[in-house]
C-alpha cells in the first residue's frame, strides 16, 4: 500500500467519531459558521456576492450571514470567502492551514443540495476533510509558497464533499481537486483581498470536483507523490509522515480557534499584551517579542500610511496598538486605526519553518518599568483558556439578521432540510 493508497482509504472508510472528536467537531463548526456569518458584513464581501448571483440562479444551498441561496458551487465560493475574509476562522498551527474554512463551505454546499442529511454523517464528513488538509500540511517540510488552506484545503473538502454525496471514485476526485488547486502567498504579502478568494475558489473547487466526476470524469491518480503532484509542486514533504498515524489521532482536536479577527501569527503577542494590559498604567515606550521566523514572515509587516483592512490585519504593530487601546480587536475598527505600536519582533531560531510559538513578550513603559509574558502556547490552541462566549457575542452584533440556527443550532442549519 502506498501512502495515497492509504489517505484514499481513509477518505471513504466508514467511522465513528471518538466523543470527545466529535465535540470539538460540532464545536469548531459553531465557531466557523459564526464567522462566517460575520464575514457577509466585511469589505468586499457584496461585491464577491454580487458576482457570484451573476454566476446563475438556484436555489442549492444557503449562505451564511443572508437569507438567500445559490447553486452549490457558488455558495461554496461566497461562504468560503465570508469565513476567511476577517481572519478570524479556526486554523491547525502545526499544519498551517485554515482546514475548517474549505472545508465547512463545500460541505454546506453539498449537504444543502442534498436535502437532508444525517448530521453524524455531516459531521464526519467535516472532520475526515479536515484531517486531510491539515495532514497534507504536517507532511509539508518547506515553508509557505503556494498558500497552504487553499490548496490542502481543496483536496480535503473535495474528499469530504464525496462523503456527502456517495462518490466511491475518490481517487478521481482527489485528481480532478489536485488539478483545480491555485493559490500564492504573494496576496498575503501584499494584504491583499485576494487572500480569502483563495479559499472561496478552494470551496468551488471542491464541489465541481466531485460534481465532475459525478457526471463521469476522471483525474489523475498519483496526484500526491507523481512527479508533478502536490508534493511535487506545491509543499516539499514526506505523506507517510501523516498517513503512519492514520486511525491513531483525529487532526480536528487540534485545530485551533482564534480569539481576534486578525492574522494568526499575531495572536501570541496579542495574548500576552491583553494579559499585561491592566499593569500598563503609562505610555508604552517599546515592545520587544522573541518569535519563530513564521511569525515575523507573516505579520512582520510594515505599516503604511494607507492601509486596507485586509492588510491591516496582518500587521503586528497595528494589531498591538489596537490591543493597547481598546482591549480587543473588533474588526470595525480597522477604519480607525491608531499610530502602530512601538513594536520589535525578533527571530528567536526557532528552526520549524511552520512553528508559531513559543514566544517571548517584553514591554518597556516610559519609566522604565518592564512587564514580560512568555507565551508557550498561542491563545485558543487546544487546552488553552479562549472566551468563546465573548465571539459569539461579537458576531451575533455583527450580522444580527443572520439564520440564527448559525450561532444556536449550526448542525441543524448544516443539515435540515
């Protein structure tokens, strides 16, 4: 058996979510359809609807964060990029991918063109795709290039889509996805909205994968390892590092959820000064962080006298001044931004190109008084405090006419017909 032989295998077994898997499985969909739905407010987020009901009328699948539908591969598209748009969506840390984002989309998209469906079959369907993403990411050895959550992703929730819709052909869907995936890093250099249309086009992606070869089309079948596969192309690594502990550990439980709409990486630093926050009684002179090499590759961008929302979220020293000044990063105040934060990042050798912690806070007030936080684990990680119920909160008053199964009943608005 080969290590694609054996991701195949697992992608359409039957299985039976341990408890404790499930759990953080109907946990983790509550978060994503919340910020999902928060997301229909964002920036840009009219115009990605506008054009994808110029796409073509149907009545498939909801959206979230509106009361109207669309054909399957096109609500996939908007609801995609709705839960990425804020940076706010769950992500694995070790994998550095946002598996739940693609994933959850085209599995809404599938589950609601279906009719009803059996909410454990949904949510298994969720954390097999999940898993896949995030493993094909935890076998990557390279650093970013193409953008990981797009492109894991697609293959992860096309697979996952197969669940849904009974396709036994699974290696061709896992060819017809390797064929669709797209998507660069040079949008997040940039800050650029591009970003979460990456993963809007990963959830279409998936869904017209398995519509295709639904309709009798085939992929290639050595599309993981081939010689121009995705360990070929897209991430340099070893699958047999993921698919050895196929059976023995569920990805889902490690998946991580964000406390602030803003980029990942920045969520270390962003703890710490929320901790520190109540002994800062006088005007910040510097923050210095130790952090891996990812971190300040990520949100170690420089201000810019005009910046975008979507930049702006994944600019550390904004996102520390936002933090200093209001105790929280609410994602209507990148309209009014404060001067950036006094902020050093330092790379501390981490040698883990995909590492985000540990880290290492130190703030130094004008008096010369120092404040220091380490920060072995990044707030919301798995056995990490994270006030859920403060997000939700958040995103109940960001998008009140939202479906509001999507914030108290999410298994039921995935799956009721």
């Amino acid at each position: 058996m080969t290590a694609t032989a054996d991701l195949l295998d697992f992608a359409a077994a039957e299985h039976r979510l341990p408890p404790a898997t499930r759990a953080a499985t109907l946990r983790l969909l509550g978060d994503t359809l919340a910020v999902g739905a928060a997301g229909a407010t964002a920036p840009g987020a009219a115009g990605v609807l506008s054009a994808a009901r110029g796409w073509g009328a149907g009545d498939d699948a909801c959206l979230l964060g509106h009361r109207g539908t669309l054909p399957a591969p096109s609500a996939a598209f908007v609801n995609g990029f709705n839960i990425h748009c804020l940076e706010w969506d769950a992500v694995h840390e070790g994998a550095v991918v946002h598996a739940l984002s693609v994933v959850t989309a085209a599995v809404a998209a599938a589950c609601h063109r279906r009719g009803s469906v059996d909410p454990e079959e949904a949510l298994t369907a969720i954390a097999v795709g999940v898993d896949i993403a995030a493993g094909l990411g935890i076998a990557a050895e390279s650093p970013l290039t193409f953008f990981r959550p797009a492109t894991a992703g697609t293959i992860g929730a096309a697979l996952a889509v197969a669940r849904i819709d009974g396709v036994g052909a699974v290696a061709d869907v896992l060819g017809l996805a390797h064929a669709a995936c797209a998507g660069t890093m040079q949008a997040h250099v940039e800050g650029s909205i591009a970003l979460p249309l990456q993963v809007a086009n990963a959830a279409r992606a998936a869904v017209a994968a398995v519509d295709l070869v639904k309709a009798g089309l085939t992929g290639p079948h050595d599309a993981l390892a081939g010689p121009f596969g995705y360990f070929a192309l897209f991430d340099r690594g070893d699958l047999s590092t993921y698919t050895a502990g196929l059976g023995t550990r569920w990805l889902i439980d490690e998946v991580s959820t964000k406390s602030w709409p803003s980029g990942r990486a920045s969520h270390g630093v962003l703890g710490a000064l929320a901790a520190l926050r109540p002994e800062i009684g006088g005007l910040v002179a510097a923050i210095e962080a130790r952090v891996p090499s990812l971190v300040i590759r990520l949100v170690g961008r420089p201000p810019l006298a005009e910046m975008t929302p979507a930049y702006a979220r994944l600019c550390l020293p904004v996102l520390a001044a936002l933090m200093l000044r209001d105790g929280r990063i609410d994602p209507r105040a990148f309209t009014d931004l404060p001067p950036p934060a006094p902020l050093t990042l330092i790379d501390d050798g981490n040698p883990d190109p995909n590492a985000l912690s540990p880290q290492y806070v130190m703030v130094t007030l004008a008096d010369g008084t120092r404040l220091e936080r380490a920060v072995p684990a990044t707030p919301g990680s798995p056995g990490v405090d994270f006030d859920a119920t403060a997000k939700l909160a958040l995103a109940r008053e960001l998008a009140p006419h939202a479906d509001p199964r999507i914030y108290d009943a999410p298994l039921d608005w995935l799956t009721a017909a």
